[in-house]
C-alpha cells in the first residue's frame, strides 16, 4: 500500500464534501453543517443552495462572523470549478478560527447533480425536506 496515497485522499475527504455528501448532511436533525456562499451579495441573490448564508469573502472578519457558531463546520461553495471564492472563504473562516470544507464543484455541480436552488434565478431538482437547512 502507497501510504502517501492512503494520506492524501484522507486528506482530501477531511478538506471537501461533494454535493450528495452536503445533501445527506444537510438532510440531518440536529446537522452541525452550516452551507456558506462565498460570493457577492448580488450573486447570491440570483441563485443559491437553500438554507446557505451569503458571507462575501472579501468582507470576512471577526465582526462579520461573530454570531456564528464555532461547533459547526462550513462548508464553502462558490459557482464552480473556475471559481476560488470558496477557497478563500474557507481560508478566511479557517483563519478565525472555523472549522471548514469546500463544496466540490460549487453551485455549478450542485446544480449539475439535481439539486433545488433559491434566489431569482431559483431552479427545481430536489428538496432538502426536514426542514434543517
């Protein structure tokens, strides 16, 4: 066995969470996943994962965070792959001291695998249903 291998994607699945994995934990009484859009507060407007908070990561800081709560882990999406506002988001939470993961494939795979999203530019696919988003 390659044990550098055998690190790195435990590692990776320590790191990020991909939209089924985000889903089920989203789906969970009592979930300590909290969903964050990195991206402007216009973007966020359009089209959002149901139940996310919009922090811009340009406007992170103690201030901007202080009601949240330290116990949860968030998980930071920004539209997709061509997209490095949920790297910095996380960046920036894990800093302040957050635990956090990235969303593979942000907005765009969420959307891609068939899951409803909010905004104005809302689209049908599945429902998160017990209400815990």
């Amino acid at each position: 066995m390659d044990m550098d291998q055998l690190l790195h994607y435990q590692k990776k699945l320590a790191y990020e969470m991909d939209s089924w994995d985000t889903y089920v934990a989203l789906q969970e009484e009592g979930s300590d996943v909290v969903v964050v859009d990195g991206r402007s507060a216009e973007a966020f407007a359009r089209e959002a994962i149901p139940g996310a908070i919009n922090l811009p990561h340009r406007e992170i800081c103690t201030k901007s965070t202080a009601y949240l709560d330290t116990s949860k882990t968030y998980v930071c999406y920004c539209d997709g792959i061509g997209c490095n506002a949920s790297t910095k988001t996380a960046l920036k939470l894990m800093t302040l001291g957050f635990k956090v993961k990235e969303l593979m494939g942000g907005l765009d795979w969420w959307i891609r695998d068939g899951y409803a999203t909010t905004g104005a530019e809302a689209r049908e696919g599945t429902e998160i249903t017990c209400g815990c988003a």
